[in-house]
C-alpha cells in the first residue's frame, strides 16, 4: 500500500520482548520462527499460501517472513492472542522508514481461512487480504519491511492492564 504511512502516526506492536522507549523492533523475526520450526509448525502452511499468492500476484508488497507486524487498533493489539501461554506486552510504536515497502490488511482474511473447506476458498482469502480488501474495521495490520521504533511501553509489567 502506498504512502500508508501517512494514514497512522502510531501503530500497536505486540511482543513477548520487553523492548525500552527508542528501541529498534527489526523486521522478519516471525519468518525466522516459521522457517526455523518448519511444516511442524502450526501456521507453516497458511504462512506459505499467503506468501505464495503475494510473490504471484501482488509481488510489490512485503513478504511477511520478512516483515514486522504492528496492529492499527491498540485495543485489537490488546485482545489479539497468539495461541500461546507467553506473556507478550503491548507497545506503541511508529513506523521507522516512512518508505519501506508496507502493507495494510485486515487479518481476519487471515481467521476466515479456516472456514474454507477448498483450495479455492482459502486462496481467495489470501488475495482479499493481500488486495486489502476489508472484512472487519477493527483488525487491520501493517507489515513492513522497516524496523519499527517503540515509543512507548503500554503493558504494565506487574499487571495485566494496558493503558489502550
């Protein structure tokens, strides 16, 4: 997406790391954790068909084993859950190259893929999500090939709280 920088000043970033104000949050640590488990793990084969459908029809936009994720709506940053029992903690964050390639789409293509019980219907998922196309106005995305910057922790450590 083009100058989808200038849609957001701040973007939600979701970590187990506990990153300080100023620090650098480098793209592809999600690309590094699918690769390096392999089809074993649990989001291999729906990472492989978007990235397959990105690299064919939309190969001007990020791939996401080499992008970093920050969430548009912090209250989605929020509630969103990896399907893990690791604490992660919310950050603010903003963009740290205005024009490294980005993207902008809503991850509940991403959910809606288990609906589909056919090639086709997950494949057209992919191409909605990658079109960025609009399926739910709260669950949107940005996948960058930039590093994104924190500006500010809003998990507090000791509690559960987020100051969204």
């Amino acid at each position: 997406m083009s100058n989808s920088q200038n849609m957001v000043e701040l973007l939600y970033h979701r970590s187990p790391a506990l990153y300080g104000k100023g620090d650098r949050v480098p793209p592809g640590n999600w690309g590094r954790m699918i690769l390096g488990v392999g089809p074993r793990h649990n989001c291999f084969y729906r990472e492989y068909l978007l990235e397959h459908i990105r690299a064919t029809e939309f190969p001007d936009k990020p791939s996401r084993m080499k992008a970093a994720f920050a969430f548009e709506n912090c209250g989605f940053a929020q509630s969103w859950n990896r399907g893990t029992n690791v604490a992660e903690y919310v950050f603010a964050v903003k963009l740290a190259d205005p024009e490294a390639p980005l993207h902008r789409g809503d991850m509940n293509w991403i959910d809606a893929m288990g609906d589909f019980h056919s090639f086709s219907g997950v494949e057209e998922c992919a191409r909605h999500y990658w079109r960025g196309d609009e399926r739910h106005p709260d669950t949107w995305e940005f996948v960058t090939a930039g590093e994104l910057i924190v500006v500010d922790r809003l998990t507090a450590i000791t509690e559960n709280g987020v100051k969204c």
